[in-house]
C-alpha cells in the first residue's frame, strides 16, 4: 500500500515536471506569425528599448510595417557589441563608449541614431564618510568606475579638468554591481556611473554627485548601434528610428507614467527613478553632427591614453539614410 | 553404469606460453563422484575450466558421450568457490535464468529450493541471504537444467565447518538421486575421501597419481583417515 | 486479559520509536531554521540592512508577489525546459558514446582519448564558442547544459560497464547468453550504481551550467532574473533566486536518490522483489 502511494506520487511528480518543462518551451517559442521579417533588437534595463518594449506599442507598429521585433536583454554594451558582430542581433541601444572601443579593434558596425544628452544623470558620487566636497578633493582617494562604458571618459576627463594623473588618484575597475555593494559598505570614495545608479547612490546611500558630465563635456548620449544589417537594410532603419522616436516623445510627455512604469519593472525606489527619469530628457534621432563629434572626442582621447591602439573617423561609420 | 562419459587425451594448456595443464589424459565413467586435489596452481581449475569449455584448449581432446567439446559445453554445469549470483535478480531468476516463466519451471524451481531448504527465499535478494545460503542457491542453479557432469570449483572453501559438512551431504544426497557425475575440486583431502569413488592427484600441470575409494557410504571420518593420510603424503612428497 | 496487559508495553514502545523517527525528520532542518529565525530576528532589530540583506520575510513576500504575477512560474517552467532537454540530450549522447568505447575496442582506442581530452577542458570556457555556434537562442543555453551533462555521464557510465565483475561476465557465457542478453541481464545492472553516481553529479551540473548560460542575452529563466536583480541591487530577487537554487538542487537529488532506491533494492540487505 505505501509502495503503490509512493509509486503514485512519483508519477504525478514526473507528469507535472515534464508538463511545466514542455509549457516553458510553448514560452520559449515566440508566436510565429512568420512572413514577417524578423528583426532582433539588444538592449540594457532600463534604457529606451526597455521602454519601448514595456510601453508595447513599438511593437505593434514594427508589425505593421512588416516586421517582428524580438528583443534580448544583455548586461553590458560590450556583450552587445560582441552579438552584434556575431550576427546573433541586428541592432543594439548601448551608451557611448563600446561602439568607440568596438570600432577601434576592427568591427565593422554602424551608429543608426543617437539619444539625447544625460550629462546631469552621469559622474562621480561620492560616500558621505569620504569628505569630498569637489573634484580637487579626489587627489589621493578610492575611486570606482567600469572599463568600456561612459565611466571611463568620465573619469578621465574629471581627472584633466581637476589637473590630476591617474596616479594620483586609486582607480578600480568594477563591474557596476561590485561598486555598488563597495560604495554602500564604504569601501570606495567615489563611484563614476550614471542613471539610475548615481540616484541610487545618491539617495539609497545619501552620497552626494560632485561632479556631472556637464561640467567635463561628457553627454554619455544613448545610440543605436548595427552592424551590417542597417546598411543593408535602411527601411527597417528608418522604421525603427520612427517609431523608437515616437515613444522617446511620449516618454518626455507622460513622465509620471513613466516613471510608475520603470519603477515597477526596475524594481528601484520611487524616488530613484523620479529623479533619473527628471534629470534627462528622450529622443531617439538620426545621429547629429554634434554626436559625432563627441564620439570622435572619445575616440580621440582613448588613443592618445593607449587605452585603444587605433585611430578612428566616427564619421565615416554614420548611417546616412538619405 | 560402466560406460565413460568423460573421455580426456593429451589435453594441454597453455596460457601466453606458460604451462598450466600438460598432456593429461582422463576417463571419467557416468555416474562416478571423482575428486581432483592437489597443489595450489597444479592446474585443476584449468581442467574444470576446459571440460566446461570456458576456456579454448592448447591441443588435446575433450570428448563428452564420445563428442568432442568445442566452445560451451551446455551438458556441464559449473559452481565456484564465490557463488556468481546476479545480485540483481531474486534468488528465483538466478536459478532459471533464461527460461521462460510458466507454471512449469515455477514447480521446478519450487522443488529445487526445497530440496536445498531454501523454500520461502525465492523472491529474495541474492543480497539478504547468508555465504551457506548462496551457495546453496548456486547450487540449485546449477541443477536447473539437470546437467550430465556437475562441476564444482571448491564450492564450500568459504564455509564454516558446520555449513560445510552439512553441504558436503546435501551434494552427496544429490548425486545419489540425480545419479549424475560429479568431478570436486578441493584443497581439502578429508572432503574428497568422503566423498569421491576416486581421487586424483594433480601436481606440476599433470595427474600424478590415482586413488579408488570403493567405501561404503555413508562415511564416517574413522573410516577415511587412512586414505587421506596417503594421499596428502603423495601430495606434499618431493619427487 | 493477557492483551490488556501487553498493551501498556507496547504503546511505550510505539512511542519512543515515533519520537526517534521524528527527531531523525527534524534534525536536519534545525540549522537551517535557527540560521533563518536570527537573521530574521536581525533584520528587524536593525543590525542586518535590507539594502544589504533583506529579511527572510521581504524574500518570502517577493517570492508570494514574483507567483502572483506568474512571472517566477514562467521563468522556472523556461529553465526547466533548457536543463531537462540539455539533460536529456547530453545524457544519451554521453551515454551512447560511452557504450561505444566500453564495449569495443576499436571504438575505445578511437574515441576514449579524444573525450578524454574534451573532458578536461572547463565546460563554461566554451561559452565565446557556443555563442558563436549556436547563437544567443536557446540552442546556446541547452548545448552549453548538453556538453555540461555530457561528460559526468560518459565517464560514469564507462566506468561502470568496465568494472563490471568478469566472473559474472563468463558466467553469462557459460550460459550461452547472446550479445543482446549479455548487455541487458549482466552489464546494464552490473553498470547501474555507477551510472546513477553519475547521474545524480550530472543533475548538479546540468543546474549550474544552466544559470549561468541563463546570464548570457537572455530574456527568461531563473539565472536571468538573479541577473537582472544584480543590476539592480534588487537584493531580496537575488536571495529568491538563490533559494530557488537550493530548492532546485535539493529537489533533483530527492529525485535521483528515489530512482537509485527504486532501481537499486536489490542492493538493500533483505530487499524484496516489489511484485
Ligand atoms: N587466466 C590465466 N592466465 C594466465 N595464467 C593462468 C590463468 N589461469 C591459470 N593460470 C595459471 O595456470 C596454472 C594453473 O592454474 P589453476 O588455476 O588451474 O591452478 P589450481 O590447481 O586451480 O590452483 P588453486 O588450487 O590455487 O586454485 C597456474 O600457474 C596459474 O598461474
Ligand atoms: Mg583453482
């Protein structure tokens, strides 16, 4: 009797193992509505394919036009980067900084559009116990940022301007979630990032921003990378800067939504959001000429620093849609 | 009865070129207890071995009811010293092994158990039973399929004295009613006094000498001492 | 009258053995529990941050909203799906391959030194390769699963049909067993313990691997949610993830060791046939 309950229960254990495994390929299985061109779309939380993509409606109107967006949630630019020379996504959001390095080491990628400027959203927050009031005060102190991202020109370009070397100064290279938990425990002076982790250490952590890309020229702008596919493809590139554009309007319109949206889906403070989401503005546009040039300057310094060991012309990797 | 059952001639072996039996010759009547002793690596087990056709010979014959052995001989039945049960079978499935399940062979095997006072094990693990109680099941398996020659390796080397002599006969028992042929390997020259017609010494690859035992069974250790004694000199006697 | 008597006896009896099996039952959970009931204790008291480590609680509610939402489920049903597929597949073939080098020479001396020296390479420094290969889909996750299961399984299984004990193999022979019947009676079984060693390793593996090629351009499964909280600090998802782990581990042992028990009685002393 207890071997055939035992028995019993082990069937339905296996059934309801097997059941939940085959469901989760159903989910796996994105509706395959498939005369559609499908096209794969990289992107970090938070940034404005994550918003395009919760808001729902980029997607419906990409349908329209023919096409199926599927979208791939990475955690760094450079992961982007590297799918994207693998073909593995056709288009990527990322922040300044991957493309420049991408294109320095040789892969052929394209900028498709640039965002506006979240200058204000992006420095150096420094721990309350670590007494730096300005830029002059980081001589001699712990400083965090993250190879390959908009941190590093940051800090580099804080460093001219406050007329420090880098051996003036500690730097560490950590991965975003490192930093964090260091510069909650203290263990670091400062941290150069950008939204929603400068609110975040702002305000979870009561440190105070010393310095934005305002005052050193650093826009850290969103772009819209591709790498063979929107030169080959310039009406999905044009849909895509379109309707990715549209939502960047309601974005700057319905702020509240917005930030009631990205709270849930982030799973941050209120008030984190509130105040990244303040602090920048959206648009998703054709790259400007102002773009390339910061671009060129990031490029520009990277190789006189020998962080990169080619010379690059931005310009000639612009998508011209015209 | 007088009739030879198992017809040996010049059989020999050899393993990577080192001697294990040579050139022996052995005739074995139907129905004769035959006992082999003798020293350790003399090469009984490798007699057992080929008559069982486990092993290829080197050159030689085997005859068997005046046919020759090539390959398994499936008229023999062998028992070793470690019972080679399958502890993954129940003692039933070891014993029938590859026939089929019918009422038939349940009966058979029902008889064989009883018969070795094992009834009621049947659907036990070769695990739980104890070393006297595997060796008895390796015996009814052996019996299963009524072989003309049992053949049996020290099958009661592992045993206690008491589980021993109780073995020694339930064997007897079975020869006596099966009236098969029995060739005993064992190390211990009492056992095969007790037990055997005859008793051949095996020593350097060869059979060095033959011993008849015409007494009357049952047999009580008196009546074998002086036998053995003879026997064990002609084993431990350096030529 | 003489039951009446017995009875006292025999309730004392009943009684302690009730209380030995139910302090075996508990025992193992007391660490656990007292680790859980001061950590709780600490964080309401303050001396734990939640920005840090939230309490059991706050987990326990993320957990009741993260099932509510029926966001957990799916994610689990999606890395169910991957494991149990890369599993399957990097079971038979690790399986078929080491029957292949088991049971013939010629296969052996073929192929063994070649997964021998596949075997040595870390399964997680193929991941550049499996992208490159396979993509960011799901082909990705469950190869990377696949070739992490693969090799626990071979050896496991190459192992076990080699050590096979020979006496029982010629006493297979000497039955005038065929190849077929001399696989399926004798070397299966004899393999078997082995086998399920490795299997139960493989399960472990089969989870780690898969959480992290979970971390990889994904979109859905637990290794992705655990991930997207990191990026976040969304501490109290992570300590969910992590439970969800433990839980997951803990839940494929039971399901190995049920199997060893339930293929393996007769290696239980007493074991009786379940018919
Ligand atoms: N498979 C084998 N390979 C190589 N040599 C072997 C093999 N089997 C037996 N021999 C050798 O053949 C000789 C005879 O061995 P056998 O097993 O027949 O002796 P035995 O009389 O049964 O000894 P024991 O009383 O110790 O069992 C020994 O020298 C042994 O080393
Ligand atoms: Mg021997």
């Amino acid at each position: 009797m207890h071997k055939l309950v035992k028995r019993l229960f082990s069937t339905i254990f296996l059934v309801f193992i097997i059941a939940s495994a085959v469901w989760g390929y159903t989910l796996t299985r994105e509706d395959s509505s498939s005369s559609l061109e499908t096209i794969t779309i990289g992107y970090q939380a938070g940034d404005p394919i994550d918003i395009a993509k919760t808001r729902g409606q980029f997607i419906k109107k990409m349908k329209k036009a023919g096409y199926k967006v599927v979208f791939k949630q990475f955690q760094n630019g450079s992961a982007e980067m590297e799918a994207l020379a693998s073909g593995n996504i056709d288009y990527a959001r990322t922040g300044d900084t991957p493309p420049v390095t991408a294109l320095a080491s040789g892969s052929s990628i394209t900028f498709v559009a640039a965002g506006s400027s979240k200058a204000k959203g992006s420095g150096i927050v420094a721990t309350k116990s670590s007494g730096i009031k300005s830029i002059s005060d980081l001589k001699g102190k712990k400083i965090a940022y993250t190879s390959n991202t908009s941190s590093q020109y940051m800090i580099m370009q804080v460093l001219k301007k406050a007329g420090l070397s880098t051996s003036d100064v500690t730097l560490v290279d950590m991965s975003q979630s490192d930093a964090s938990v260091a510069f909650a425990k203290g263990k670091i002076d400062a941290w150069t990032n950008w939204d929603p982790y400068t609110s975040s250490a702002e305000l979870t952590y009561s440190g105070a921003m010393i310095v934005t890309g305002t005052t050193v020229g650093a826009s850290n702008r969103d772009y819209i990378i591709s790498g063979s596919y929107a030169k080959n493809h310039p009406a999905a590139s044009k849909a895509l800067i379109k309707y990715l554009g549209q939502d960047m309007t309601w974005a700057n319109t319905h702020k509240t939504k917005l930030v009631k949206m990205m709270t849930k889906s982030l799973k941050l403070p209120k008030k984190v959001v509130e105040r990244m989401v303040n602090r920048r503005s959206y648009s998703l546009k054709a790259v400007s000429t102002k773009a390339t040039s910061e671009e060129q300057a990031i490029s520009d310094s990277f190789y006189t620093d020998g962080i990169t060991k080619k010379k690059v012309k931005i310009s000639k990797y612009v998508l011209n849609l015209k | 009865m007088a009739d030879t059952i198992l017809s040996i001639e010049n059989l020999s072996k050899k393993y990577q070129g080192k001697v294990a039996l040579n050139s022996t010759n052995l005739k074995i009547k139907n129905g004769e207890f035959v006992a082999l002793v003798g020293q350790s690596g003399g090469g009984k087990s490798t007699l057992l071995r080929l008559i069982a056709g486990l092993e290829p010979m080197t050159s030689g014959t085997i005859s068997q009811n005046n046919q020759l052995i090539h390959g398994i001989n499936s008229n023999t039945r062998v028992m070793f010293q470690d019972d080679r049960l399958l502890p993954w079978k129940t003692v039933r499935e070891n014993i029938t092994f590859k026939k089929p399940k019918n009422s038939e062979t349940a009966e058979v095997v029902n008889q064989l158990l009883e018969r070795v006072e094992l009834q009621g094990f049947a659907d036990a693990y070769p695990a739980s039973l104890s070393g006297g109680q595997r060796q008895r099941v390796a015996l009814a398996r052996a019996l299963f399929v009524n072989p003309e020659i049992l053949l049996l390796d020290e099958p009661l080397g592992a045993l206690d004295a008491l589980t021993r002599s109780k073995m020694q006969k339930l064997i007897l028992d079975l020869w006596q009613e099966r009236k098969m042929t029995v060739i005993l390997v064992t190390h211990d020259v009492h056992e095969a006094t007790k037990m055997a017609n005859r008793i051949y010494v095996v020593k350097n690859n060869k059979i060095e000498a033959t011993f008849e035992n015409p007494l009357a069974y049952p047999r009580t250790d008196a009546t074998c001492t002086n036998l053995s004694t003879t026997i064990l000199n002609k084993i431990i006697d350096q030529d | 009258m003489q039951t009446l008597e017995e009875n006292p006896h025999n309730i004392k009896i009943n009684l302690a053995k009730i209380l030995t099996n139910l302090l075996h039952y508990l025992l193992p959970w007391t660490i656990p529990t007292l680790i859980i009931i001061s950590w709780q204790l600490a964080s309401i008291n303050g001396l734990i941050e939640s920005t840090i480590l939230p309490s059991p609680w706050q987990v326990v509610q993320t957990t009741i909203t993260s099932l509510q939402s029926g966001v957990l489920e799916q994610n689990m049903a999606i890395s169910l799906y991957r494991a149990l597929s890369g599993f399957v597949i990097g079971g038979s073939i690790g399986f078929l391959l080491a029957l292949c080098t088991s049971l013939s020479q010629t296969l052996n001396l073929l192929l063994d030194s070649s997964v021998q020296m596949l075997r040595n390479i870390p399964h997680l420094a193929l991941i550049p390769l499996v992208i490159l290969w396979f993509g960011v889909g799901e082909s990705s996750k469950i190869s990377l699963v696949t070739i992490g299961v693969l090799f626990p399984i071979y050896i496991n299984t190459y192992h076990g049909i080699r050590s096979v004990d020979s006496n029982l193999i010629e006493m297979g022979h000497s039955y005038q067993l065929n190849s077929w019947q001399l696989f399926w009676h004798i070397i299966i079984p004899g393999a078997l313990p082995t086998i399920l060693m490795g299997v139960r390793y493989a399960l472990g593996v089969m989870w780690t691997t898969l959480i992290v090629s979970e971390t990889l351009a994904s979109s859905a499964g637990i290794g992705y949610m655990s991930t997207n909280a990191q990026s976040f600090m969304d501490m109290s998802t992570i300590l969910m993830c992590i439970m969800i782990y433990a839980l997951l581990g803990k839940l494929s042992d039971l399901m190995a060791k049920s199997l060893e028990t339930s293929l393996l009685n007769w290696q239980i002393k007493g074991g009786m046939i379940n018919g």
